[in-house]
C-alpha cells in the first residue's frame, strides 16, 4: 500500500498509528537495553544473590493485567456505541491503574524494610536496578493513565463513537503495551533477578 495515498483523514489515522508504534518500539529497545545491563551487570562481586520480589509486585501484576482487560471490556462497548457501560470499564481501568501504581510503592517499601535501599551507602547494585526498571516503568503508567483521563473526558463529551475511536484505540494500544511490558519486566526480574 502507498502510504501517501488516501483521503486525508485516512493519512492522519495512519500517521497518528505510526507515531504511537516508532514511540512504543523506542521504549523496547529502552528497556532491552536496561534489562541486558541487569543480566552483564549480575556478574559483579557485589550483585545480590536469591533476592524475592515482594508479594506486593507480584499483585500489581494482576492488578494490571486485569486493567487491560477491562479496557478491552471498554473498547466493546464503544463499538456497541454503549456509552454508560464504556464509562463504567473506563473508569474501572483507570482506577486499576492507580492500584498497580499503589502496590508498586508498596513494593518498594517491602524492599527498603528488607534493608535494601536503592541510593546510598546501604544501597547496592541488584536494588539500584529495580529501582530504575520499575521507577521508569511506573512513570509509563502515569502517562498511560493521563491518556486514559483525556479519553474519558472525550468520551464524556460524545467525540467516540463505532466508526469514529483513533483516540480511543491509541489509548488502548499503549495501555496493552504497558501492561505486556510489565509483564515481561516482572517475570525477568522474578526469574532472571
């Protein structure tokens, strides 16, 4: 397909789709690269051996998956053109995403009562990483829930409907993508960390 061709709101969805995937495909390589570091750098003398996530990361894992879910949940509903059932999972999601944030401090404090903090003379290594790949993973979230919060008030406003979701649809794509990320980074961390 010629991507200069087409009507010009069909140019827009397109360039608007593309710009969303160069964005998600730069935070890939992001957090490849810091996820390789964590694998070279596990090697050092000083790198925390048998070290347990927290029970908290672990439901944030859940939390957040569930929140894909119910944005997918959402998405069905725009495409019935159901505007109060697209609120309610709208609104349920976004509330999902607070809690994964929630539990993801929670998690941090469960580290740091361990005795391991992540800056410092008692800080060492293994932590400093976690700290980086969840930190930066959070900040994602927030985006993702500031993205959530426009659509919500375009939803409320009427500007999604069957035919007409671009915005909707970018949202629901980063929100997956965060969520898949997340899995990935827990699962590294668990198994790999």
């Amino acid at each position: 397909m010629d991507l200069t061709q087409g009507t010009p709101q069909e140019k827009n969805i397109r360039a608007k789709k593309m710009m969303l995937w160069f964005g998600i495909i730069s935070l890939i390589m992001s957090f490849a690269g810091w996820t390789s570091a964590f694998v070279v750098s596990s090697s050092r003398p000083d790198w925390l051996e048998g070290f347990k996530l927290p029970n908290a990361f672990i439901i944030s894992t859940v939390v957040i998956i569930i929140s894909s879910i119910t944005f997918l949940l959402a998405k069905n509903a725009v495409k019935k053109d159901n505007k109060g059932l697209t609120t309610i999972w709208l609104v349920v999601t976004l509330i999902l995403g607070v809690i994964f944030i929630f539990n993801q401090f929670q998690g941090f404090q469960e580290i740091i009562n361990l005795g391991y903090n992540f800056t410092g003379p008692t800080s060492n290594v293994t932590m400093s990483y976690i700290y980086l790949i969840a930190v930066v993973h959070i900040l994602h979230v927030v985006v993702g829930l500031i993205c959530l919060l426009v659509v919500v008030y375009n939803h409320l406003r009427g500007k999604y409907s069957a035919t007409n979701k671009l915005g909707f649809d970018l949202a629901a794509t980063f929100w997956h993508f965060i969520d898949i990320l997340w899995v990935y980074l827990f699962l590294f961390l668990y198994f790999v960390g």
